[in-house]
C-alpha cells in the first residue's frame, strides 16, 4: 500500500477513473450529470494535488488539496484545504481514509504552507482530529466570491472548521482566527472546499 500524489491534471486515467467511481459512491451525481472521467473536478487556480492510497493498482482512498493566498486580519497567508475526501464503500474503517488525511497534513507541511483550513460535516470532527486536525472554534469560512459568497454557516449546511497552523506567523495569529469569518473565496467551481 502507498500514497501517490499527482497534480489533479496528470493523475493517470485508470486512477482517476477509480476516483470518479468511488467519488460517485459517496455523492452519487443526478441521471446524466456524470461528468467525464478526464474533466478535472477543480479550478486550476487552485493548484489541486490529488493524493492516492493505492493498493496493488486499486485506489482505497482519495482526497485533493486545494491552496490559495487569503488574506486574514491585516495579513496574507499561503492556505491549503482538503476536498472530496473519499474512501472506498468496501474498505471502509480500516484507517485508510485516516491514513490518507494525516499524510495530507503533513504535505501540506511539507510544501510550506502557512496553514490547513477546512469544513467537515460536524459528525466528522473526530475523524479528523484522529488524523492530527483541531476545531477552530466558532470560525465560518466564506466561500464561492465576494460577489457571490457561500459562508459555511448557512441554514443546513452542519458544517464545524477545522485547521491547523504551520507556520510561525499563522501560529502567532490563530486566535484572530478563532469565532471570525475567514474570507476563503475558492471561486464557482469549488465554492468551498
């Protein structure tokens, strides 16, 4: 078992035909919506990296990291989030899904990063944690634009923020991120990643 990581563009198509199908496990797309299996999921400005937990040509898990500068309090930070986190049905609680989010951590770590920020589905928070996530409290990430903002506070949507800070500036500045709106702005494509 390893993690192979692909800019979400040059991932090989019989690994992105896998993705697609276990991604339309979890979300199943409406009848004739299905997107082609070469389309990318994302916005380039984004700068997806798709990463993989293959086990002998099969994918068990898939995820992708989305980044972009935001500017929060005053500064400017190099940003990064998790997005379509999936595991396939048939190997599911086995810890692949764990594996593959710590590893994302510590990519984003490792591309320098200022931090990783992310909204989960509240029942979640503690798979996250698990994988070297924290809560940040009362925050709501803003995203879609500024013309056309999509916050992750909207009546239904259930969603808690997770993150965690790399370097030292996010350190020195994570509790003005603490019960604030951080303006993410992903775009159309990923109103909120």
């Amino acid at each position: 078992m390893r993690i192979l990581s692909f800019p979400e563009a040059a991932t090989p198509s019989e690994l992105r035909l896998q993705v697609r199908e276990i991604q339309e496990q979890a979300w199943p797309s409406a009848p004739g919506a299905v997107a082609p299996p070469d389309a990318p999921a994302h916005d380039s400005a984004l700068r997806p990296l798709s990463m993989l937990l293959v086990d002998d040509g099969t994918v068990l898990a898939a995820l992708d990291i989305l980044s972009k500068d935001i500017v929060h309090a005053g500064a400017r930070f190099a940003a990064g989030g998790l997005s379509t986190v999936v595991t396939r049905r048939e190997t599911r609680g086995r810890g692949h899904g764990r594996r593959l989010v710590a590893a994302a951590r510590e990519t984003m770590l490792a591309r320098k990063l200022d931090l990783g920020l992310f909204t989960c589905d509240g029942p979640l928070q503690a798979f996250y944690e698990s994988a070297g996530w924290r809560i940040l409290p009362g925050a709501v990430l803003i995203g879609g634009t500024p013309h056309d903002p999509f916050p992750s506070d909207q009546a239904g949507f259930e969603k808690v923020t997770m993150a965690d800070f790399f370097s030292s500036a996010a350190r020195e500045a994570e509790a003005s991120f603490h019960e604030s709106r951080i303006e993410l702005y992903p775009g159309e494509i990923d109103k909120l990643w």
